[in-house]
C-alpha cells in the first residue's frame, strides 16, 4: 500500500459495504423478491459513492455462493430459510468483501452463530506475519466445537485493485499445502463457511455470473456482435464480475446468454456456476475484510465506524 489514497478508498468501499449491508437485514423478508434485494443493494452501493465489485450474492439454503438473480428472475425468500447476503464494494478498483446470513427458522441459530464465531476469531489473530493456515485451524475449530464442518473447498482470498481473488487462499481448515502469510499493505477476506452437511461445495449447472479475460488476438476472430458485446461489458466492468441482469436493457436476453457460452468456450469470458453444498446441508457464511498497512496497522474496513 503506497498512498494515503489507496488507504481511503479501501476504507470507504468498506463503509458503504457496511452500511448497504446493514440495509439489507431491514429488505431481507420471507416472501421477499430475491432481484428486488439485489437491485436495491446494487443501487445503494451506486448512491453511497462506490461501485459493485461483484454482483451480489444471495444464495439461500443449500446454496453457498455465486447465485444472483437472473434477468427474469421471479424467486422470493421461502420461508424457513437462511438466506446468505455476500456484497462487495469497490471504489477506484479498492475492493471491500462482507457478507452475513440471516436465519428465519431458529433451528438454524447455532449453525450462524458458528460461522460468525468463526470469523470473529480469526480476525482476532490476523496479523502481518500470522500464516494462513493458523487462521484456517482456529475456523475449523470453532466450526466443529459447534457440532458443524466448514466448507472445506471454499477460502478467503487476498485482494488487489480490481482483482477479488488475487492469488492468495485463506483456507478454511488448517491446510498445510498452504504457506502463505498475511503481508503489510495488503487487503484480505476472511470468509468462514459452516454447514450441517458434509462439507463440500460443487458446481450447479446453472451460471448467472461471468468475468472477462482480456485477449484481443481471440476477440479479434468472433463476430462484430459479440466484439460489441465484450468491449461494452468491459468498458464497465474490466476484469471483475458481472451479472447478465445489468445489461438487459442493452442487449437481447438470448443473445447475450449465447455471447456469453461463446466468449467462455473461447477463453475470453470466466464462468462461475452457483456452488450448493454436495449432501444438500444448509450453509451459514460470515466475512470481513482485513487490510494492513504498509505501517502494519490493522483495519478491519468492512466493520462501520460508528458500530
């Protein structure tokens, strides 16, 4: 971390994370429409000053990650479930990382309660020099003194201008193939998973997030209008996350989705499919970011300042 200003806008994107995601436990209602959530929780973030570093995630039950609504979406919050509201944040590609999980069933509580332990935990020993996989040990352990399992394919992740996951894992378990350390100036998400299934995540057929990798040579090959199709999502979004939804008013629904299987099979688009737990168990998730400075200082930015 070089300025004062990178600093700043890692700590505002951390505010308004927060404060949008506040928000969102007043919007997030049994019989609730999930797109309106996320539309409001899109905008606000918009309003506030920042941008969404990727669309937000609310995935309920089952599902661990990666669902947002598609364009024509009609799905409400069932009652019941626990509902996961992941949102990210960027201002000038400074990314801020949360997420929390509310539950309408208290059979329910302990397993919350569990992942939010386990966060709070591992925040409290994250500093520069902590090894990841002593964080991961301490989520674990928290996890299984509740009777649960962290989801053991699914991490935290360092952070990096316009870069969500930057190269560097935060295992959820003590995982000892992983030897990194936190570092001075730089920004991570610790992100526990608890579940009352067997702990792992795979992949659902279906994908409604999608990222671009730059390759000019490649995009140069397919047609004008799927080159029109890439240039307009990555003149907004560059190499971060979106959602098909974002660009219905300028596009053919079928059209994009098939732009989209193309620039994937081609090497010019990143496909996310939604992550469900493997046994079908119900899944709890908690997150914060954590930046150091290049003065060591701990910053847990998406924590707001007045709470």
């Amino acid at each position: 971390m070089s300025t004062q200003i990178e600093i700043e806008s890692y700590i505002k994107a951390g505010q308004i994370a927060c404060k949008v995601l506040n928000e969102a436990t007043k919007i997030v209602r049994i019989g609730a429409k999930v797109i309106e959530i996320a539309e409001y929780i899109e905008n606000r973030i918009v309003e506030l000053g920042g941008k969404p570093a990727f669309p937000v995630n609310i995935s309920i039950n089952s599902v661990a990650a990666h669902y947002t609504p598609h364009p024509d979406d009609d799905f409400v919050v069932p009652s019941n479930s626990v509902v996961k509201v992941d949102v990210g944040v960027h201002v000038d590609g400074y990314i801020a990382d949360t997420a929390i999980t509310i539950a309408f069933d208290d059979r329910y509580n302990l397993l919350c309660e569990a992942a939010k332990n386990a966060l709070e935990k591992a925040l409290t020993i994250a500093d520069v020099g902590v090894k990841f996989n002593e964080v991961g040990h301490v989520v674990e352990s928290v996890i299984r003194s509740y009777g649960f399992k962290p989801i053991y394919n699914l991490s935290g992740h360092s952070l990096d201008r316009f870069s969500i996951h930057a190269g560097e894992v935060i295992p959820n378990y003590r995982n000892r193939l992983v030897f990194g350390s936190f570092k001075a100036g730089r920004a991570y998400a610790i992100e526990p998973f608890a579940t009352n299934g067997d702990g792992y995540v795979v992949e659902d057929k279906k994908v409604v997030i999608y990222a671009l990798k730059p390759n000019p040579k490649k995009l140069s090959k397919l047609s004008q209008e799927i080159q029109n199709i890439y240039n307009t999502i990555y003149d907004d979004r560059k190499t971060l996350p979106f959602a098909l939804r974002w660009y219905k008013s300028k596009f053919d629904l079928r059209i994009l989705e098939d732009a989209m299987k193309i620039l994937v099979s081609n090497g010019l688009a990143i496909a996310y499919p939604v992550l469900v737990e493997r046994s079908g168990g119900v899944v709890a998730q908690y997150e914060h970011t954590i930046l150091f400075t290049g003065k060591k200082e701990k910053i847990i930015t998406t924590i707001c300042a007045n709470s």
